[in-house]
C-alpha cells in the first residue's frame, strides 16, 4: 500500500515480530514455519479507525429509530446498566469479529477502559483506546484521574498493543473546557485527540445555534484541532470547513455503514482527498452499523462515493483500501509501525484466499479486494509476527466460550432494564 504500482509476487519473511525481507528472501533465512501463500493477496492488517467495540451487544437491537438523537437516547438506557465485566465479554467478541474480518489494529472509544485492555491483551490485539470524556470540565477530570495513570502503565508495559487517546465523546455532550482541557492532556501525554464532529444535520443546526459557527469551525475556534487530532463521521461541512481540515492537518475517519443507517447522510470524502486532507475508514459501534466489517465498509464507501458523485473514479478501489490501511495508521499517529508492507514495518500482515468461485479470475487485487471479497476470504491474520488466526482457528480465542459467554451476558443486562 505504498504506491499502487507497488505490487510485487513473491515471499515475506518474519523476524522479530517485524518484516524482515519481501520479494526475494535471502538464501540464509530460515524461517521456523512456513505459510503456503500461493493464491492469496496478503495485505497490510486492516485499521478499524473508529468504533465501540463494547457496543456489540446491541447489535440489531433498538435500531428503528428516525434520527441519532433518540437513537443515542435508547442505546444510553442499557448502557447505564453495563457492569465492568459486561465490557470485557463484549470487547472480546468485537475483537473477535475483527481478527475474523482481517483487522489487526483498532481505535476504541468507550468507558471501563481497563476491561476493554484487558481483552487486547489476551487476544494479542493492536488498539488505542479512548480515555473518554463526557459532559463538563469537573466530570472530565474526574474521568482524567480515574484512567490516566493506568492508561500510561499499560501502555508503557505493552508499547506494541495498546496506547490510548483522549476522547470527548461529541460537541453536544461535552462543554468547552472539556475539550481544551482534555487537548492539553492528550499533548502533554504524547496522545491524540479523537471525537465524534458533524455527523447529523442536528449537531449543525444546533452548533450555529449555540455557538455562531459549524462544529468544525467551532472545534477550530477552541485550538484543539492539528495533526494530532482525528475526527469521526465529518458529513456536513459547511463554509470554510474544508479549508479548516486541510491547513489543520486533522484526519478524517469515514464511517460509511453507520452514516447511512443513522439516515446521516454521505460524506464528501472525494473532496477531502482533493483537499489533501487524511482520510481512514472506520466501521462505528456494532450498534450503528451493525458489523466490525471492514470490507463491508470499503464496499459501501467506494459504491456511495461513486453514485454520491455520478464518477465511479472520484476514489479508485486502491484509494479505498489505503483509507483502511495506510491513512488508518497516519490518522493514529502510528504510520512508522503500521498500515503498509515495508522491511522494518511490524509484520501486521493478512492473508486474502483468491481460490474461491466469487474471485476467480482475479484480474486486479485492488478491485477484487474491494468489490468482491468478503471478510470471510480471510485465510490468516497475523500481529506482530504472532499468527491470530489461521484456517478457521483462533490462537488467542475460545470462540465458542465466548459466543455463549455473550449471549447469557446479554439476556442478564436486559433483565436489569426491564426490572
Ligand atoms: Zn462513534
């Protein structure tokens, strides 16, 4: 994924838990295992660049609503009830789904971090995840000082799995000092800032209203927006949004799936790559989408793309697949470990199966990837060098365990609303 023309057949070894050689291997490598590749694309591992991986309990539930508002009104009764180790079970399951569909690192933004992290370690996933900020400046600080140092541990003690970003949840949730408070936390410790902006007409309308000016605009006015920031769903820009996003250097994470069914809208991402601005993919909460899939999603970003703008070129399939690969690891600030296939990169790499009826002949693997495979092509995944799945098999997850654990989990957390 680093130039289109950068396509090459031929071997990858793995040393270290890092690429060490691609194309032609050097006679004196001994590999200790040997994969059989022939037939299959490998591929950077995907990077899910927005979701809520606990939410996979509300997967198809609750999700006749006609607008985000009274959506996130029904979703926030059952989470009320969420205990901490509701989390865990849930996470795994997400994690799961996204080992499953070829995703080997993830950004993450929910409370009860601790169990969330707890999950990565055991399956050997690559996240950050969100130090998550919700409501006024004493709520934040109270948040900042229940997480923050364990956030720091964990990720002093797993340098290669977890690191974590602050979070504000959304303009319409959090005040203004919490967002330039929380901006100063996240520079002081080497963290992102990651938040939901301008997803539904709503958060405009209101935003001009409270504030004078668009989300985008109004996030700018409060200096939290650079480099080091990335912002999910960004489906309405308005005025002098675009040239906002691109003197900023913020990333912009589209949400496809959950944009469409929220009934939010399509985002102008053609204009934003035209604008230079940094695009990755992310899938949302299992609740608004309602998969972790991430080739789902680059098929419906690339079919709205193209129908949205009448040019089926506005993004080209190897567009697409960068938005899920490359951009995903630039927009995480983690571009010098992940998101390509390069000697010294961490061998986060997946294998697609072409062998199948829907893929044959494979004439170009950019566009079969993403017009025509599915997540379920996926044949191996490997993190760091640490083969997570192969051939139908978790190494880190008892599956079945785990399916059951959810379900019983979720008929207990219904019980606890109703009663
Ligand atoms: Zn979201």
């Amino acid at each position: 994924m680093t130039r289109k023309e950068d396509l090459f057949r031929g071997s990858i070894a793995v040393e270290d838990g890092k690429i060490f050689a691609m194309g032609e291997i050097p006679e004196d490598f001994q590999g200790e295992l040997i994969i059989d590749g022939s037939g299959k694309i490998a591929l950077p591992g995907l990077i899910n660049s927005h979701t809520h991986a606990a939410m996979q309990y509300f997967k198809n539930f609750n999700d006749t609503h006609s607008d985000l508002e009274t959506w996130l009104q029904a979703v926030w009764k059952y989470e009320a009830v969420l205990k901490k180790e509701d989390i865990k079970i849930a996470s795994t399951m997400a994690i799961a789904e996204m080992i499953r569909g070829g995703t080997t690192c993830f950004t993450d933004m929910y409370f009860d971090v601790e169990q969330t992290v707890e999950a990565l370690i055991e399956t050997r996933m690559k996240a950050t995840v969100g130090l998550t900020l919700f409501g006024d400046l004493e709520e934040s600080k109270r948040r900042i000082e229940k997480s923050l140092s364990y956030l720091k541990e964990v990720r002093a003690d797993h340098p290669h799995h977890v690191s974590f970003d602050v979070a504000p949840h959304a303009i319409y949730t959090c005040t203004r000092d919490t967002y330039t408070y929380g901006k100063k936390i996240a520079d002081e410790n080497g963290c992102r800032l990651h938040t939901h902006l301008s997803e539904s007409p709503f958060e405009v309308e209101q935003s001009k209203r409270n504030n004078g000016r668009s989300p985008i605009s109004y996030l700018n006015s409060l200096q939290v927006l650079d480099s080091n920031t990335y912002l999910a769903h960004v489906v309405h820009p308005i005025d002098e949004d675009l040239d906002i996003l691109r003197r900023t250097g913020v990333s912009v994470i589209h949400n496809p799936s959950s944009n469409c069914k929220l009934g939010n809208g399509i985002a102008p991402i053609s204009l934003y790559k035209d604008s230079q601005v940094n695009v990755a993919l992310g899938t949302d909460g299992s609740s608004s989408n309602n998969t972790l899939d991430m080739f789902k999603e680059m098929r419906l970003a690339a079919m709205i793309s193209a129908a949205s703008t009448r040019n089926p070129v506005a993004l080209t399939p190897f567009d697409i697949i960068r938005m899920a690969t490359a951009n995903g690891a630039k927009a995480l600030g983690k571009d010098s470990s992940c998101g390509t296939l390069e000697i010294g990169k961490d061998a986060d790499i997946i294998l697609v199966d072409t062998d199948k009826p829907h893929i044959s002949p494979m004439n170009d693997p950019y566009s079969a990837i993403v017009y025509t495979c599915s997540s379920f092509d996926v044949d191996t995944v490997m993190i760091r060098g640490d083969i997570v799945y192969h051939e139908n098999r978790f190494s880190y997850i008892d599956i079945e365990r785990e399916e059951s654990r959810i379900r019983e989990k979720w008929e207990a957390i219904k019980q606890r609303v109703t009663t």
